[in-house]
C-alpha cells in the first residue's frame, strides 16, 4: 500500500503493520472508555429520586442540589472539552485518556462516599474533568488506528457504543439501587477504569501531531471562558424557564462575545488552536450543525421520558430502564452498517432520512396516553435508535475525516462541544417548555385545593413530582389530584414532543441543503496554516 509521507519520516497514509493488526481490540479499549463516561450520566439520572431522600438512605438533596450535580458535571466537561483536544493532538492522545480515566475513576470514588450534596456536586464536578479528557480522545485514537477506508465501519461501532451505553446505564442503576445504597452508581465505575486502565497501557498506542506549533494559550483561555459561560446560561434559563432573565442574558451575551473574541483571534493567529477555515467545508460545518440540532432534539424528549415511564405509569427505575432496550438494540444492529447505507445513497440522502425518522418517532409520542399500549413507546424507541445509527456515524466520519489525521483531538472535541451544547440547549429549552406547560394545566386544580398554603400550591406546581408528592400527603382526597397530575404531565410532553420534533425537521433541512453527497478526498497531512498559504482552499 503506498502513502505520503508526513514530516519526521512516519507514514501519513498508512497505519503500521504492528497496529493495524489489533486495531480491533484497541477499538474495544476505546469503547470501553468510552462506555463508562455514557453510562454514569445515564445511571445518575436513575438515582436522582434516591438521592433526594433523607439520610441514611439518600442525602437529602434539594431539587436544586440535584440539578447541580447533574450541571457541575456539564459545565467543567463541556469547558474543557475543546481544550482537552488540543492536549491531545499535542502531549499524546494516549497519555490525555489515561490521565482523564484515572481523574474520573478518582472521582467516582469520592463521589460514592459523598457525605452530603455539596461533596457530591464538587466531586460531579472533578469527574467531569476526567470525562473531558476521555471523550475526545477515544475518537481521536480511533482515527489514528484505522485506515480512512475501514474509519466509517469502526465509527459506526463505536457510536453504537454509545446507544449500548444509554441503555445499559438505567438498568445497571437499577439494579445496584434494588441490592446497595445510593453511592454504588459511583463506585460501579472503579473497576471499569481499572481494567481500561490496564488495558490500554498494553493495547494502545499513542499519537500525536507531530507539527503542533506553538501554544496558544490566551486562545484556549477564551475557549473555556466562553463555553462555561454558554452553557451555565443555558442551564440558567433553563433552571429559571426563562431565558429573558437579565442574569441569563447577560451571561449568553459574555458567552457570545467571548467566543466571537476567540473566533477573531483564531483567524489572525499565526498559531491557532483551531484552523476556523474548517468551517467553511460544507461537509464539516453541516455535520456539526447536524449534531447540535439532534442532540437539541433528543436530549430534551429523554429528559420527559424519564418522568413519563415512572411518574405516569408507575414503572420502577429498573423496569424504565429495560423500556430503553429497544433504543439501544436499533443503534447496535445499524450503526455498524449505516456506512453500507451512505456507500449506496450518500451521506445527505442517509442523515435526511435519519433526521426525518427522529422527527416522525417524536410526532409519534402523541400517540401516548397515560394508559395507552406500552409496545407503541418501544416502537418509536426502535425507530429513534434507528434514525439515530444512520446519522451520527455518518456525520462523524465527516467531521473527522474533514480534517487532516494529525488534527483527530480537535476535530474530535469539535464534534463533542457540538453534541454537548445541542443537549444542554435541548434539555433547557425543552425542558423549560415543559415545566411551564405543566404547571399552566396542573395551576387550576392545585388552586383549588382546600386548606394547602399558597406557598405549598406554588412548589407542587413546580413538577408532577412535586405534585404528586402532595396528593400523597393529602390522602384519600389526593386521589383527584394524581389524575390530574398525570393528565397535565402528557399533554405538557405532547407539546414538548411537538417542539423536538421541529427541530429535528430543522435538522433534516441543514442537511439536505448542506452535507455532501459524497465525502470529498481527504486533506493532506500538514498544518493548517500550511493549506491556506498554499492556496488550498478550506
């Protein structure tokens, strides 16, 4: 097989014989990584019930410490994401996933021995610096260990992965919550790392660019600064279900004008972290929109899902998580072959499809009732976890094959600060949507009440949680009131429902208009800066 040959006399082109050989069990390395990152944000989001309850059982965390263990997560992973790219690309990808494997299973330590709800959200806060460094770079390793040609069928693994991960989540927490105390959703975690950790000292190999320039660090300062202050305004607003709030204004508005600062410094550096010339690819800017706006989408439908299958139907945290299956069966069967799909039809024609299957699953949660046939929610699961397989492998091997191959760690953090920003926006905004839609539907009946306090209607009104919690303390004549609940809590996810569903169309518009058919070749190995005064157009 012949290749070019990259600066400092390694094979550009081409992976060597003694990698490519175990290419595919490095990739279950990664995958494994990668799967214990997924699966503890999908297990927390099943202990949260627990972990409101008094001690010894819980820690009695507020709804709002709840919501902060959740957002001290977000909040330092998706700032360091795009920093923990250009680490990689520069110290090593190997040696950046080693250090944020061991800082997260650290702190899935400490967070299991958590003694109260602000140890708890502080050590959320130290695992997410350890998942900012592992998610990048497993997909930055990725690209490294495989030629361009077998990339599409590895990136499809590696997404259904993720859809395994999604599903394993809720029902491992229920499982550990049925037998053990609340902090065995951490510390499940420890062992995972250990033999990941192991793993890849044997198995992987390490990569870097072997041209990084030099650092740039007001550009990564500007990169951190302006994403922490993005998306806690978006879990401000969300939190507040108002984004006109001066407070959340004025911190989207810092966000905006941070970014735009680094935007503007990247393109006059003579060294930048990030070559903004890659956005002006159809194929990279359209597969980053794409990501932004499913994840915006899905983000906030399992966000009232969740609340649907156990407050609504009274489904226990072990059994929600077993309705999740078919999601994850969908992404497991297809992701691995959505490249045949794309070989025959395109990458524009796949992901349309894909966004507009998303769309249909999501006018279809208006066939939900809240006694209606429990299969209909597993078949748009199926369809969901569907056209999710044929959209997130595509638009990944776009993205990452838009780039040159020594550039991996930041066309892979580029992909995740997408992914992550999109499903913070999605969980707020819709969320937001779906609070007060609830609470306008559920306020008639709660001020109706006989005897409750003013201050006791206006906190039930704020989830059916809360409300049902105080039918629950109203007995007998709380029975009324639960029905009421539940009536409220469906008509509220159908027009959340509704609002997914059209940014999904939205998807499918930037899409079709965008994205390639066909991906263009591959662009040299070389730095970016090297393309432009070349003449190679971005």
């Amino acid at each position: 097989m012949t290749s070019s040959t990259a600066p400092g006399g390694l094979p550009a082109r081409q992976v060597p014989d003694r990698i490519h050989r175990r290419r595919w069990m490095i990739l279950s390395v990664l995958m494994l990584s990668l799967l214990i990152v997924v699966l503890d944000n999908s297990i927390l989001n099943v202990a949260m019930k627990t972990i409101a309850t008094p001690a010894p059982h819980g820690l009695g965390a507020t709804q709002g410490e709840l919501e902060w263990a959740i957002n001290s997560y977000t909040l330092v992973f998706a700032g360091l994401l795009f920093t923990s790219g250009l680490l990689g690309d520069r110290l090593g990808r190997k040696k950046v996933l080693l250090f944020g494997l061991a800082v997260f299973g650290a702190g899935s330590v400490l967070a299991g021995m958590a003694g109260s709800p602000t140890e708890l959200i502080v050590f959320r806060a130290v695992m997410g610096l350890g998942g900012a460094f592992v998610m990048p770079s497993t997909l930055a390793v990725l690209m490294n260990v495989f030629e361009r040609d077998e990339q599409p069928r590895a990136i499809g693994i590696w997404a259904g992965g993720v859809g395994l991960a999604i599903a394993v989540g809720p029902i491992t927490g229920g499982l550990l919550l049925d037998r053990f105390w609340w902090g065995s959703v951490f510390l499940v975690n420890v062992p995972i790392v250990l033999i990941a950790l192991v793993a890849m000292l044997i198995l992987v190999p390490d990569s870097r660019d072997p041209r990084p320039g030099r650092l740039d660090p007001f550009g990564v300062l500007l990169s951190v600064v302006g994403l922490v202050l993005l998306v806690y305004g978006i879990i401000k607003g969300g939190q507040l279900a108002d984004f006109t709030d001066p407070q959340v204004l004025g911190t989207l508005a810092g966000g905006v004008a941070v970014m735009t600062v680094f935007v503007l410094h990247q393109k006059r550096s003579s060294h930048p972290s990030i070559d903004i010339g890659y956005f002006r690819k159809p194929a990279f800017a359209a597969a980053v929109g794409a990501i932004a706006l499913v994840f915006f989408a899905l983000m906030g439908v399992t966000f009232f899902i969740v609340f649907y299958v156990q407050s609504v139907r009274g489904y226990s945290p072990l059994e929600a998580g077993l309705l999740i299956l078919p999601l994850a069966a969908a992404q497991l069967i297809f992701s691995p072959r959505a490249r045949l799909a794309v070989d025959r039809f395109g990458a524009r024609a796949v992901c349309t499809a894909g966004m507009l299957t998303i769309a249909v699953t999501m006018t279809g949660m208006l066939l939900l009732d809240t006694d209606s046939p429990i299969w209909i929610l597993e078949v748009l699961f199926f369809l969901q976890g569907t056209g999710m397989a044929h959209i997130m492998p595509p638009v990944t091997v776009a993205i990452m094959q838009s780039l040159p191959r020594e550039k991996a760690g930041s066309g892979s953090a580029l992909n995740n600060v997408f992914r992550q920003v999109g499903g913070t926006l999605g969980v707020a905004v819709l969320g937001s949507v779906l609070s007060t839609t609830y609470r306008e539907g559920i306020q008639g009946k709660l001020g109706a009440l006989p005897g409750v306090p003013a201050a006791a209607r206006h906190a039930a009104g704020e989830s059916i949680e809360a409300t049902l919690g105080l039918a629950r303390h109203l007995g007998p004549d709380g029975r009324a009131l639960i029905v009421s609940a539940r009536e409220a809590f469906v008509h509220a996810m159908h027009v959340t429902a509704l609002g997914s569903a059209s940014i999904a169309v939205v998807g499918a518009v930037v899409v079709a208009v965008f994205l390639p058919g066909k991906m263009a070749p591959a662009p040299r190995d070389a730095e970016p800066n090297e393309q432009r005064k070349a003449g190679v157009q971005g």
